[in-house]
C-alpha cells in the first residue's frame, strides 16, 4: 500500500526535505512501522525548476541530493539498496557525496538509463548493500553539512558549503576517482553527440532515422 508521509506535521506538512526536523520525523516514523529495522529500498527523484539555468543544475539541485542521500540512510535497513537521480557529478562538492556513498555501501554505480532522455545529463546513482561500520558517522556528518547549509541559507551568504570531502582523499582513492573520472567523460561525450545529432536534425528537416 501507498503511505503517504510528509514530515513532522505529517499529512498537514510541507514535504521539505531540506528541514531537519523533517528528516528526524520521517525517520522515527520508519522506524515505528518497521520496528526500527528501516526499509529494503528507497528512491530518490526529488526536482524543482532550473528552467532558464539548466547549465547550472547541479550547483543548483546539490542541497537537495545531499538530503536525499541523507534520508535514505536515515532509514534504510542495514544491507540494502539505494537508488538517486542526479544529473551532472562534476563539483567536488557532488563528488563528495558520491565518494561518502562510495564508503558507506558495498557497491554503487553511476547508471544511464536506456529510457533516459539521450541528450540530457540525467543519470542514476545505484548503491547496493548498506554497511553497518560507517553508517552513523556518514549520517551524521552529512546532518552537520545540511544545519550549516540553511544557516548559509537563512543569512543569505554569498559562500556556502563549496566541498565535503577534502581533494586530496577523493584523488588519493585511484578506484573511486578514475571510475567518476571516466563516467563522466563517456557520459558527457554521449550527451554532446546527441545533442549535436538534435542540432542537425532541427537544421535540416529532411533528414530521418531509420534505425
């Protein structure tokens, strides 16, 4: 069945995730129907308007991808999976979070899929098996970044949280930082030839795909 839950006001909330108390309130919730066992699976498809600032998305979306990353290990069994849309992984600050899920999960994966809109940078973030040694202490830094995001937030600061994993640790990782490294280059240049492959078929009606 459909359970819907918004947050600390349950039906009656807003849904933003970007509230501590939400993410407590849903949490305690799980953990009351669940026997504090958590939950097999969650998906992440969190989205609001970039229209006008697609090229920005990703600086744009990042709080959001951080407290959906959040979430899920608020209240995802031990041993069990997660899976987030995001789109461009290029800002360290993007790059950290994936690395802490890199750290905090047996397996993950960066995943385009065959459905996906071919000339967007839309992409799958797929963690298998979440591991019990590095569980809390991800969590709660990950909370410690978002209180100090709203703060950056409320005060209306020009500089807010730029980067949570220090460069040399994601570059020292040679695994981690080759394999984002390479599916970001190969996605990307997917991305430009189907985008280009767009461009010519706006520019010259009688062209046709006979695949």
């Amino acid at each position: 069945t459909f359970d819907p839950y918004y947050d600390v006001k349950d039906l009656d909330g807003d849904g933003d995730i970007f509230k501590s108390e939400n993410i407590d309130a849903l949490q305690n919730y799980v953990n009351k129907c669940t026997m504090h066992n958590g939950v097999h699976i969650v998906m992440a498809d969190g989205r609001f308007s970039v229209e006008g600032q697609e090229n920005i998305q990703e600086i744009l979306s990042k709080q959001l991808y951080l407290c959906q990353f959040l979430t899920a290990l608020s209240i995802l069994r031990l041993g069990d999976h997660f899976v987030c849309k995001s789109f461009h992984v290029f800002t360290p600050f993007s790059v950290g979070f994936v690395y802490l899920m890199y750290r905090t999960f047996n397996q993950i994966s960066i995943h385009k899929l065959v459905t996906s809109r071919l000339a967007n940078s839309e992409r799958y973030i797929i963690c298998k098996g979440l591991r019990e040694d590095i569980r809390d202490i991800v969590r709660s830094y990950m909370y410690e970044i978002n209180v100090l995001q709203n703060k950056c937030n409320a005060n209306s600061e020009d500089n807010d949280v730029q980067s949570i994993v220090p460069m040399h640790i994601l570059k020292g990782n040679k695994n981690f930082y080759e394999y984002v490294r390479d599916s970001n280059n190969q996605l990307s240049e997917h991305q430009i030839r189907n985008l280009r492959k767009i461009r010519a078929f706006v520019s010259n009606a009688t062209l046709r795909d006979n695949r």
